[in-house]
C-alpha cells in the first residue's frame, strides 16, 4: 500500500491540509453536479424536482457541462 506524507509548516496552512485530505470529495460533487447537467440535457429532466426541462435549460446545462470539462482539461483533470 502507498504511502503519502504531507507536511504544512503554518497555522494559515490548513485550508491547503483540507484540500489536500478531502480533494475526492470535492471531485465526487463536481461529477454528481456534471451528471444531473447530463440529465437535463440528455433526458429533459427538470433541474430542480420534477417535470420537464426547457429547451434553454437543456442548452445552457449542455454549455456548462462543455465549460467544466474544458476547465479540467485545461489541468490535466478528469472527472471519469
């Protein structure tokens, strides 16, 4: 099994300590964000309870899906 180190020398650091522990969960947000755009653009899901979605609720959840993968591209980033 690997094993990581991390060390912070400052107080002021911690943010960077919570990034750096908790980093998969901000990655799983951001793919169940990613699929519930998915859902309204593939399938007309409503994107706040049930119904339908319009078709510029469609769109702009399709542009938003393209700008996050472009983001993470940008970083070397995946999601999948």
């Amino acid at each position: 099994m690997a094993k990581v180190i991390l060390e912070f020398d400052r107080v002021k650091e911690a943010e960077g300590i919570h990034s750096a522990l908790y980093g998969y969960k901000y990655r799983n947000v951001l793919w169940e964000l990613d699929q519930k755009l998915r859902s309204v653009h593939k399938y007309g899901a409503a994107l706040k309870g049930n119904g339908q979605a319009t078709v510029e609720e469609m769109g702009v959840c399709s542009d938003i899906r393209d700008i996050i993968r472009e983001m993470l591209q940008e970083d070397n980033l995946t999601i999948e």
